[in-house]
C-alpha cells in the first residue's frame, strides 16, 4: 500500500505543481495586461483633458470675434490697423 500512497501523492505533487505554475502565468498575464489597462485610462484622461481646453479655448476665440463683430468699424486708419492686428492675435 505505501508505494501506491508514494505513487499518489508523488503524481498529487506534481498536478498541483503544474497548477500553480500555470496560475502564476495567468497572473503574470493579467498583471501586464492591468498595466496596459492603466496605461490607456492615463492616455485617455489626458486626452479629454485636451479636448475640455481646446473647447473652452474656441469659446473664447468665438466670443472675442463675436464682440469684435458687434463693433461699429473703425474708419481711421490707425485705428483699422490696430483692430486687425487684435484679429490676427485672436486667430493664432
């Protein structure tokens, strides 16, 4: 009976072996693909964060040009210079 025992639990040891080679694999596994998950989450964030500045950034060029629209226009030249050089900073 003992060497049945032996065989048993020699083949017991090994399966279980192999399981937790195999389970640490997969969490290897898992733990790289968490990773590349935050990695993205980082990215995107960032990404809105941008899109949210550009927004606000093209309602105040809008603004400004809307305000600039609602002026009478400047009949001096001295002073159609000086809007236009206000327009072309509103526009870079």
């Amino acid at each position: 009976m003992d060497s049945v025992d032996s065989g048993l639990g020699s083949s017991l040891l090994a399966h279980s072996t192999d399981v937790n080679l195999r389970l640490a694999s997969t969490i290897e596994q898992l733990e790289t693909q968490l990773t590349k998950i935050r990695e993205d989450i980082v990215q995107w964030e960032a990404v809105e964060k941008l899109k949210v500045d550009l927004g606000n950034w093209l309602d105040a060029k809008n603004t400004e040009l809307q305000q600039m629209k609602e002026k009478p226009a400047k009949l001096h030249v001295e002073a159609a210079e000086l809007e236009l050089s206000h327009l072309e900073v509103i526009l870079t």
